[in-house]
C-alpha cells in the first residue's frame, strides 16, 4: 500500500506511456490505453490527476474518443484535474477541452519536464481544494441566520448565501415547502450591507390577488373604497433593506408586468397614485413550484424570472441533510418541553431510529409538528417512535463502492452523534467502536463532535 498520489496516464502509446511512468516516480502511476480502461482505473482508484491523450481507440487520428473520455472521468469524479494533450488542431482541441471542463491543456510532441511541473502544479491545486473542503465542512450546528444544521448539504447552501450576500443582486430561493427558505433568506439580508435596513417578507400565496398588489405597491388615500388614508406598501417598507417575496410562483399575470417595470426602473407608483417614487430595496424571492415549467406554459413572465433568479440557489429537502433530522428534533424536544413544562428529556432509540429512516416529505415543519405532538403525547420520559406516528423509510447508497462506505460512515457517524448530542463515549457505544476507533475514524473524516 502507497501514500504517493495517485496519477492515471491515459495514453495508447506504449512507448510514450512506458517513457511518462518511469518519469513521474513521486507517483503511484496507473496507466491506461482507451476509454473503458481509464474509466475503470477512475472508479477503482479516483486519482487526483489524470493526462488525457485525445487521440484513443477506435479514433487515434482524431479527438472524438479522447473528448468522450474526458467528459466520462469529470461525470464520475468531477474534482479530478485533466490535463489534455493532443497534436490534433491543437489550438481549436485546447478551447475545447478547457471548455468541457479540462484542468490545462498541452500541445504534443511532448516535453517531459514542462508536463512535469504542470502535473506538479495540478496536484498541489487538488489538495489545496480538498483541504478547503474540509475546513468548509467543519461546524459547530448553527449556519446562517441561526439555521441549526450539521450537514454537508445545507453548509454548502449557506457559504453560497454568505458569498452573494455582499453582492447586489436578486436571489431566488427554490425548495420544498418547509425547508427553511424565509430563514435563509433573513440570513441572506443580515449578512448583506443591508443589513441596516428592514427585512419585510410577504407571502404572495396567502393573499387575495384584489389586495397583493395593494400590499406590495401601496396606494393613495381615495384610491378605492376604503382607502381612507395613503398606505406604503411592503416595497417602500423595505427601502435600503430586503424584500422577501414568499411563493413568487403565485403572483398573477399582470401583478408580474408592474413587478418587472419595478425591477427595471426602481421606481413604483401607488395605486391611485401618478408621481413616481424610487425606491432602493433589494429583492429576494421563494418558491416551491418548478418555475422553468411555469415559464414554458406561460404562467411566469420569462422577463420576470430572469430580472429576479439573477443567483438560484437550490435548497435541499431534510431527507438529504445527512445527520440533521435527528439534531433538529432534540432541539424542538427541548424548545417545546420547557415551553410546555413537559417532564420530556429525550429520545428513545427506536424514535431516533425512525427520524434517521423517515423520508419527511413535509421537510422542517413536519418534524417540528410532530415533535411538539410527541412532546403533549408522550407518557414517559423519552419520545418513543409511536408518540411520533413514525413508520420506517429506506435509505439510497452512492454508486461507487469506496464512496458508497464513505459515506455510510459519515452518515452512520454523524446520525450517532447528534442522538448522542457530541458525546464520544455514548457515540462509541451507539456504533459499537471503541473510542480510539471512533477518534481514528473522526479524524480520517475530518468530522468533528
């Protein structure tokens, strides 16, 4: 067994490959001669590099197989850094190649020691992002704007929050109902230069379309019956803030023509109003319905959502938040115990068990709905899986193996120390390890209690 990283040679020259091996002797080298054996040394190994020859079998005196391959390995590993070389049209293969997604591109014939420090550079540059990874991933439970979370998936919605929060641009929040889109989008705005300003949210599906547009735009006193005085409208309130429009995907037809115009001019007029009023308030909208669906049959203004989806960010559903069911139910245990004056202190195994299977289609607020049911319905000290109303789900494993048990230990981990809540020796005994096995595996994971 070697610790030298891994470098894959695909090359259908045996000689050219015999004289790259011996070459790179700070490597472990595997070589390959077409695009089925380098795809198989991909899966088997995940080297971090790769030299690409473009001209393989069946099309040595073209690209086509060598493209092929290069789009195959980046679909299966996409952190893999290609380097590509061909004496094909090298300038039109180069463009292509750094355009499908190609580390760097070099020209044959080949120097050995020029590709040399390229392979050099591509390998300190892999495990620079696979350090920054790490470090990215390490959390103490708490994210943006409060958000209580340890998983993987919805740290990297939250950094990606965090870095367009400094930029003034529209973001367009997409998730399931229930999946924390108004609390992220708050955390959006305390993060922002805004932050001074006011954070008004609406929700656009929970008013009548008759007062939806009294409600964002305003209107003038007399305007219509009952408009006994001139009102701002949610617009005008967030001015130097944010606007949350919530179910976006709700707003009739016309309402989205004044939303645009609103948009491109950041001006408003109340209704009952003719003087125009500019307003500085940047927009963040939500929605859980497919709005590229919407926009094809007709019901969304194409204009619209690009003046509003300036940054989508996709929100994952609680179902794909490794750890993270389990970590917000003792949380709402706790929450809704010391505000009921319940005698609850925790989870039994077998509810743990069904939070960690269940598929929560109905994501956060179902969780928190049935937690705080458990809580009034439970007899005993601990919430059992029938006060929870739980059935058992089943679980989806990654396709290659070696990741597959990557990631069933991090998920096995993770699960056993948010019910353990951080304790190493109770994590230990929940996974049946002894501690300096766990420590061994916390440390190979870069997973911190």
């Amino acid at each position: 067994m070697t610790d030298k990283p891994k470098l894959l040679i695909v090359e259908d020259d045996l000689g050219l490959q015999r004289q790259l091996r011996w070459a790179y002797e700070g490597y472990e080298v595997l070589t390959a001669i077409d695009r089925a054996t380098a795809l198989d040394a991909v899966r088997a190994a995940e080297p971090a590099v790769v030299t690409l020859d473009l001209g393989l079998p069946p099309d040595p005196d073209g690209t086509s197989e060598g493209f092929a391959t290069l789009a195959e390995i980046l679909r299966l590993k996409p952190d893999t850094k290609v380097i590509v070389a061909s004496g094909h049209g090298a300038r039109e293969s180069a463009l292509q190649a750094i355009a499908d997604g190609a580390w760097d591109f070099y020209a044959k014939p080949i120097d050995i020691d020029a590709l040399g420090l390229i392979v050099a550079r591509a390998f300190h540059v892999h495990a620079l992002e696979a350090e920054n990874r790490r470090l990215a991933t390490r959390a103490t439970g708490t994210a943006l704007g409060g958000m209580i979370t340890a998983s993987p998936e919805m740290l990297k919605v939250t950094r990606t929050i965090e870095r367009v929060a400094g930029a003034d641009v529209s973001v367009m929040l997409l998730g399931a109902s229930g999946t924390g889109k108004e609390l992220l989008a708050r955390g959006l705005h305390d993060s922002s230069p805004r932050h001074g300003g006011a954070f008004v949210a609406i929700n656009c599906a929970a008013i009548p379309e008759t007062l939806l547009e009294s409600e964002l735009f305003g209107h003038e006193k007399g305007a219509f019956t009952g408009a006994i005085k001139t009102t701002e409208g949610k617009i005008e309130q967030a001015q130097g803030g944010t606007l949350f429009l919530d179910e976006i995907g709700d707003v009739p037809l016309p309402l989205q023509v004044k939303l645009l115009r609103f948009l491109q001019e950041r001006t408003i007029e109340r209704i009952g109003g003719r003087k125009a009023i500019a307003v500085d308030t940047r927009i963040v909208c939500a929605t859980h319905q497919d709005v590229d669906a919407m926009v094809a049959s007709g019901s969304f203004r194409e204009d619209l959502y690009y003046r509003l989806a300036e940054i989508v960010v996709r929100i994952p559903s609680l179902a794909e938040r490794s750890g993270d069911a389990v970590l917000l139910a003792q949380h709402f245990l706790k929450s809704y115990a010391k505000s009921m004056h319940a005698a609850v202190t925790g989870l039994s195994p077998d509810a743990r068990a069904a939070i960690a299977a269940w598929s929560w289609p109905g994501n956060v607020r179902e969780l928190e709905n049935r937690m705080k049911r458990a809580v009034i319905m439970a007899e005993g000290k601990l919430v059992t899986a029938a006060d929870l109303d739980l059935a058992e789900g089943a679980a989806e494993l990654p396709l290659n193996l070696r990741a597959a048990r990557e990631s069933a230990d991090r998920s096995a981990i993770a699960q056993a120390l948010a019910r353990a809540e951080g304790n190493i020796s109770n994590t230990a005994k929940l996974l049946g390890v002894s501690r300096p096995t766990l420590y061994d595996l916390l440390k190979s994971y870069d997973l911190h209690a």
